[in-house]
C-alpha cells in the first residue's frame, strides 16, 4: 500500500547542472522514482504553477536565475506548498538552517557520495510525507468524530473494562452536572443507581459479544442527587482485535416514561370506567299486563328492579302527565294553565 502510495509523487528535479541533473534523474528512475526536470528558477515555477500531481522538489541551492530560498518564499507568497530536499554544493550550516526553517525535509551536499545517498534520501522523505499524510487523515477523523460526540445531544462515555469512566462528551457534563476532570475520577456505576452492571456483568458481556450491544433503561443519579429515567446502550470498543473498552450512549428518557405513567394511568381509568359500564342486551321477557319482567332466576321483577340490578342506572319517580289528569285532576289543570303541561 506505501509502495503504490509512494509512486503517486513526482520529484521535480531543479538543477541548473544539465549533466548532474540527467544523472539525478536517472538515479532515481532506476529506483522506479518518476521525474520532472526543470534547470532554472523560472522554469520550475511555471511548472509547479500548472501542476496538478503530487510532487516534491528536490532544488539546488544557487540556481542561474535565483536562489532556493527566493524560489520557496516565491511560493509562499502565491500559497503554494510542496515538500522540498535541498541540494547544495557548498556545506553551509547557515544555509541549511534557513532552509529548515521554510520547510525542508532534509539537505544533501553534493559531494562524492551525493548520487549513491540521494534514494534512500528521497525515498524516506516519501515515506515520512505519507506518514504525515496518514497522521493527518486520522486527525481529521478524530477531529470530525470529535465534533459529532460534542454537538449530539446523547451522553456518550467510554469506561475500561472494569467500568471506570475514561471520556466523557460535553452533553454528559450538562445532564449530570459533573465536570469533565470529575467524571475521570468515577466509576460508571456511581451514576447508575443500584449495582445494575455489577449483578449483570457477565449477562452484559455475553449479549455484548454475541449480539454487538446490550441496552436496557435504569435510574440515573445526577450530582445533586435527583433522579432521572434513561435508556443505556453499551458497545465494545476493540483495539487491534482486542477489548480495549465499553462505550455508553445514555439518552434521557424521563419525558417518555412520564407520558408511558400518564397513559397507563389514563388506561386504568378507562378500564375501571368501562368495567362499571353493564349493558342490556337481547330479548327480555315481560308481562304484558303488569309489565314486570322474568328473571333468568324465573322471579317477576317490577322494571326498574329489573334494570337496576343490570346496569348502573337508577331510577327517579315523577308522574307522567296521562297519571297526573287521572290521579290528581286539580293538580293537573292547574300545571296545564300555567302551561307546564
């Protein structure tokens, strides 16, 4: 993978020496190193200003038309960046250190043994810029992974495997009220209530192996003590095909499990209201004189005997108006002229 890495760049080849720069460039071909050539300072800028692919410069110090140090703050000066090796003819440490100041990956004197040096050279410099180039990814990985863990609003923490708390996200300190430096000295179990992981530990890392998590919802202690619902999720965390640690993703979910009482709540008031609710239902046999009705017991009830013992209804008496004329007929005309009948 380095390899084929490594032949994606280019060396630029900046020698005003027309003969050493033909020689360079063959002694790096031959180590299957591709080359541009360039033999002045001015030749090399258009080049590297129409460049598009992955090169390094390897300059001599004191070209025809400028030096590498103008040629390097040249480009600075356009935002331009490439690794550079220098090469000079003179073993300056002053040059040298000025050199390494802009940037340079490594200096090389030109003297007997600068030909048979000059690959390896080139070629750690390669692997030291795909080193780099790999370190960076990881960083903007970690950093990216970074921003997700501090802007989501789900608490993650990550423990050894004997629970104690190793990180800990901004969102974890704003639910639990704990600091970052506090959480560090804890034991996840300090947050949970009860000894939840410790009576389940081998259940958990069984489930954990086999199914890749194990969550379940517990009681949450904050720092002040006040109590909270929450789901928990754990994972583990492999580090070169070994369990390096757990991660918890804990959500608040006291809002849900007060909905969840509320309906149950509502359910059983429900439940007890219809149970108080009887209906009646299907033929009912009933006197077609007297109008009691017979019982599944045989027994003639009056009506609202009947009904009452089958229901929830109750009964109020009043006189109908037909009653009220034939029981009370003084009563009656009275109520009719006042227009109440």
């Amino acid at each position: 993978m380095m390899e084929q890495q490594k032949s994606e760049y280019k060396v630029l080849i900046i020698e005003d020496d027309y003969g050493l720069n033909r020689l360079i460039k063959r002694k790096l071909e031959r180590q299957d190193i591709p080359c541009i050539q360039a033999h002045t300072g001015s030749e090399a800028l258009n080049i590297i200003r129409n460049n598009s692919d992955k090169i390094i410069l390897l300059m001599d110090y004191l070209l025809t038309d400028m030096n590498s140090i103008e040629l390097i703050l040249t480009l600075k000066d356009e935002n331009i960046s490439y690794p550079f090796i220098a090469m000079t003819g003179r073993g300056s440490e002053d040059i040298a250190v000025d050199l390494m100041k802009l940037g340079a990956r490594d200096y090389m004197v030109k003297n007997e043994e600068f030909l048979d040096l000059l690959p390896n050279v080139v070629n750690q410099v390669l692997e030291n810029i795909l080193k780099d180039e790999q370190l960076k990814i990881a960083e903007d990985k970690i950093d990216f992974l970074g921003a997700i863990t501090n802007q989501t609003s789900d608490i993650i923490f990550a423990t050894d495997l004997n629970f104690n708390i190793t990180y800990s996200n901004p969102a974890a300190s704003n639910l639990y009220k704990f600091t970052e430096e506090e959480f560090l000295k804890m034991n996840i179990q300090e947050i949970i209530t009860g000894d939840f992981l410790e009576h389940n530990r081998e259940e958990m890392i069984n489930i954990v192996f086999g199914e890749g998590f194990w969550q379940f919802e517990e009681e949450h202690r904050r720092k002040n003590m006040i109590e909270f619902h929450a789901h928990v999720k754990i994972s583990p965390l492999f580090i070169n095909n070994k369990l390096n640690s757990f991660i918890f993703i804990i959500r608040d979910i006291t809002e849900r499990k007060e909905r969840e009482i509320e309906r149950e709540k509502l359910i059983r008031e429900l439940s007890d209201a219809l149970g108080k609710i009887k209906t009646l239902e299907g033929l009912i046999p009933i006197c077609a004189n007297c109008k009691k009705i017979r019982s599944d017991d045989g027994y003639w009830e009056e009506v609202e005997v009947y009904i009452k013992n089958r229901s929830k209804a109750d009964f109020t008496h009043g006189l109908c108006p037909s009653c009220t004329k034939q029981m009370y007929p003084e009563i009656y005309e009275k109520l009719k002229e006042q227009g109440k009948i």
